[in-house]
C-alpha cells in the first residue's frame, strides 16, 4: 500500500529491536491508510506492545524507519507526539476528580487555552454520552464509563492516530458495542487507528486490516475476508471432560492443536459427515470418550492457528519490554 492515504497514516519498514539476545522484532514493516483499523494480532510475547512503545516514542528501534502522519519516529519524536494518542488496557483517569475534571486537566495539559479548553471538553462529554455523569466523581462510574472516558481524554487534542491497547477489555456486551461504534466513528472520520487484539471476533468486527505478529515477524496480513480465504475448509474440535482423556486424544492425533484450558482438541478433519465418523470411530476404539464434536468452517481462529501454531490465549502480552514504562 502506498500513496497520500498511508504517507498520513503509519508506516514502518525493517523495524528490528532485541532486548539482549532476544529478538522481540525482527525487519518488521507495517503500512496503515489514514482512516483504516488495523488490528494488531499475535501471541503472547510476539512483539506487539514493543511494536507500539517504539511508534509511540516510548521505546527506540535497533534499527529500520517509521513515520507517523509523515513525522519521522526518531527524527521528529516531538511530531510524532502531537499527532498521536495512546490508550493503555487499563484506563488512566484520576479517581479522585470528576469526568468533567479529568477532560479539563488534559486540556490544560494540551495546552488548548481558556476557551477552546471547555467547549472541547463539552464536544466530548456529549461523544461519549457522559454529560449526565460529568460532575459525578468517578467512584460512581461503571467500568464501561471509565473506559470511554479514558478514550475521550486521549481525543481532547483530536489525534490523527491512534494506538489502542485492548479498549474494550473487562466490558460488558452492551460497553463494548457502545466502544465499538466510538471506534468505527473515528475511523470514519480519518483517523487512524491500530488496534492491539486478544480476541478474534473483535477483530472481525472493526478492523479493516489484520496484521498477525509472531516471533517477531509479520506473517500474515490483509482484510479479515482475505485472511480466511487462506484457509480451505472446516475444522472439527472435539471438546473433552478431562485433562487425561484430551492428553491421550493428541497422542493419538499428533497433527492436531490442543488447548488445555478449553479441554478442546481441533483436527484437520473437513468437517464431512464420513470424515466425523472416521475420527470417531479411530477415539472410540481407543477407548478415549469425546464429550461432544462440533464442526467449524474456516474463521479467524483457524488463520492465527495456522499462521502462529497456537491458540489465542486471551491473556495479556509477555513482551519484554521494560517494566513500568506506561504506555500512555
């Protein structure tokens, strides 16, 4: 991709960083339009929040080029930071003030003077639907008000880009569709966002690109719909009751991928009627009981488990960045 769109956008290229001996990322190169959700996958470790540290300014690259909105990271970092706007897994708002008053101390922070400081505080509060709870201290917030106040005080300097780390973790079906909206809006009116996933589904929903990270290498990227053309087929799981009775079912069935804390084995069978009876068959007269089958067409599970040779584990990620470094 290239052109005015991604020039406005974000772009990387042979991004490499170790920490020691270890390879975190390894010639990774990125290109994301203005305007356009790129999602962020990978396993724990992958590289994924050094990835963001380093476009963030947070963290130096070894070595490789990047741009944000056409500031150079290293070159013009004091750019970089102007255009861009970070939001943590967890929301870093003050609980000791009001929602008004939290919007209000990042506008001072941002420097947007005594008249323009307030109206954009009020442009937010009505955004993110909380004017009714604006002068309630944040004790009486939900978890989902929190998250979308924290959203909004990283918007108080309209950022071109930006980097959201897990914005919907902990919320309830109902915040996490309000999040989700705020975030299509965005993209919608040019911003740039990349997304750093745990869950597949999400991904689906919002990005209009996904990038999938692993061992510090890019090794998958494209539309949701293009990823899952990758991938022929179906896939059978077959769920267990026992840790010992799973265990034994991929001894037996050395190609397939395991997931202990699902008790979940998934093959490589196409899902047809004769290939299910077959690999029952093959569990039963080993003696190994299946609680039940269940038949999957391809999906994003199916890409990540493909491209990485793991499951999404839904955890945080284990990058070895340096601790207590806050990513906004």
């Amino acid at each position: 991709m290239t052109g005015p769109s991604v020039a406005s956008g974000i772009v990387v290229r042979n991004v490499r960083k170790s920490f020691g001996d270890h390879v975190v990322l390894d010639n990774v190169s990125l290109a994301v339009g203005r305007g356009t959700v790129l999602s962020l996958l990978g396993p724990n470790g992958a590289g994924k929040t050094t990835l963001v540290r380093i476009l963030s300014t947070l963290t130096p690259a070894d070595s490789g080029s990047m741009q944000i909105a056409g500031h150079d990271v290293v070159a013009d970092s004091d750019g970089v930071r102007a255009v861009i706007g970070v939001t943590d897994q967890f929301a870093a708002v003050d609980n000791l003030l009001t929602g008004a008053d939290n919007l209000r101390l990042m506008a001072d922070l941002r420097h947007l003077g005594r008249a323009a400081g307030p109206r954009r505080v009020a442009e937010l509060l009505e955004q993110f639907d909380l004017t009714d709870a604006a002068h309630k201290p944040l004790s009486t917030y939900s978890g989902g008000m929190r998250r979308r106040l924290d959203l909004a005080m990283t918007l108080v300097d309209q950022p071109r880009v930006l980097f959201l780390d897990e914005p919907t973790a902990g919320l309830d079906p109902r915040s996490r569709l309000t999040m989700w909206r705020i975030i299509r809006d965005l993209a919608g009116a040019g911003v740039t966002i990349l997304l750093t996933r745990q869950h597949l589904d999400e991904a689906d929903q919002l990005a209009d690109r996904i990038a999938v990270l692993d061992r510090g290498r890019i090794v998958a990227d494209g539309t949701p719909s293009e990823l899952r053309g990758r991938i022929p087929g179906g896939h059978v799981r077959l769920h267990f009751t026992d840790t010992n009775l799973l265990r034994r079912a991929r001894a037996l069935l050395p190609a397939a991928a395991s997931d202990e804390g699902q008790l979940v084995l998934r093959t490589g069978a196409d899902g047809s009627v004769d290939g299910l009876r077959e690999l029952l068959d093959e569990l039963h007269e080993a003696r190994i009981a299946v609680a039940r089958p269940s038949i999957h067409t391809a999906d994003l599970d199916d890409v990540f488990l493909a491209v990485t040779g793991s499951f999404v584990t839904g955890k945080a990620d284990d990058d070895p960045t340096p601790q207590g470094v806050p990513l906004s």
